[in-house]
C-alpha cells in the first residue's frame, strides 16, 4: 500500500486500506485490516472514525491511546488544510470552501457550538470566535458577547455558524429569532451580517438561500 501510494497517489486507495495505514502509524504491528474493518462497521466510514470522539474510539478492542492520537492528527491536519483555503481570502468568492471548512470543523461534534466567523473590509476572513457551547441541542447565545467580539477584531461583517448534532437541516424558530436579533445588534454597529450556516453532519445550510 505504501508502494502504491507513493508510485500512483492516494486515490488508488480505498477507505479500508487508508485506515489500516493509520492504524499501523499508532501500532506499527500486527495486521491493522481487521481493526480498521471493525471502526468503519461500527462508525459508518473513515470520515466517521476520523471525528469519533476519542472515548468512543477506545472503547474498541485494540484502540489504545496511540492510535487515538494518529487519528486525530489526521483529523487536525485536514482542519489546517481546510482553514488554509479560506483564511485571509475573500469568502464572498470561494463560499464552497467556507461551507467545507464548517462542516470539518463542526460536524463531529455532540454538542451544540456557535461560531463566528469574523471578516475584514475586503470580506476576507481575519479571526474565528468560540460564542458558545452547549448541549445536544441548544447553546445559549448572548447578542452583547457578539457584538463585543466582533469589535475586538475590528471586524466589518460576520458570518455565524452553529451545528445541529441531531442532524437536523431546518432552522428552528429559536435560531431564526437569534440571527435577527444580533443582526439588529450588528446592524446599530455598521456591522454586516453576511448568513448564518447551519452544520447537520456533512451539510451546511445557509439561512440566506432558505
């Protein structure tokens, strides 16, 4: 598989095949097919096991802390990738990117986060804020520590992003009632409130186009 990869990229390898060479990165003996069969069974595919939670992963026969720490290195480093291709960069022109990095940046999650992504006068990302976390289904959000944090970074407009772990697309009432509240906020400020995403497993729904 090395051989393969090396000579012909990865796309000639399957799920399967990348995993058990992650798997031999965190216990480089053995044969790691079986194991790396039983991850993709049990959490559905490799993006699955990649975003497991780490107490969930060792409860798996054969999962020890080396192989946690392989998995979510890899986990980190495709987070990297995917804030490199949207940082500093007009968002307004590479929205697929924008979307892709959220979904990699939330989608594992199990609990409720929100998510600012802060912009400059060019509509380039500058910052990224933590509001809020909560639980399975909601995080409390307070307009002020919005405000102030998009002062802080002297920001000109914001996108907000919040994931449903639940899997849910659809804003709630909740939801809508918030975006326009901290868009009346923002808007007292000269601040623009470009959408607001939603992040249910591997979408992203935007508020704009609904």
């Amino acid at each position: 598989m090395r051989r393969r990869l090396l000579e012909k990229g990865g796309d000639t390898l399957t799920e399967i095949e990348i995993l058990e060479m992650l798997l031999y990165a965190g216990q480089p003996r053995g044969d790691t097919k079986p194991l790396a069969k039983d991850l993709v069974r049990r959490f559905g595919s490799l993006a699955g096991v990649l975003r497991a939670p780490p107490e969930s992963l060792r409860d798996q026969d054969g999962v020890g802390d080396a192989v946690v720490a392989a998995l979510r290195l890899v986990e980190a480093a495709g987070l990297h990738l995917a804030h490199s291709d949207v940082h500093n960069r007009p968002v307004l022109t590479s929205w697929g990117a924008v979307m892709h990095y959220c979904i990699n940046r939330l989608a594992h999650e199990p609990i409720e986060y929100l998510i600012m992504l802060c912009l400059d006068n060019r509509n380039r990302l500058i910052a990224e804020e933590t509001l809020s976390k909560g639980t399975v289904n909601q995080t409390p959000v307070y307009v002020r520590e919005v405000v102030n944090a998009a002062l802080k970074h002297h920001t000109r407009a914001v996108i907000l992003v919040h994931n449903h772990p639940s899997g849910e697309t659809e804003p709630s009432r909740a939801d809508i009632d918030m975006t326009n509240e901290v868009k009346r906020a923002l808007e007292i400020m000269t601040i623009g409130l470009h959408d607001h995403l939603i992040v249910a497993g591997t979408e992203c729904v935007s508020f704009k186009s609904l």
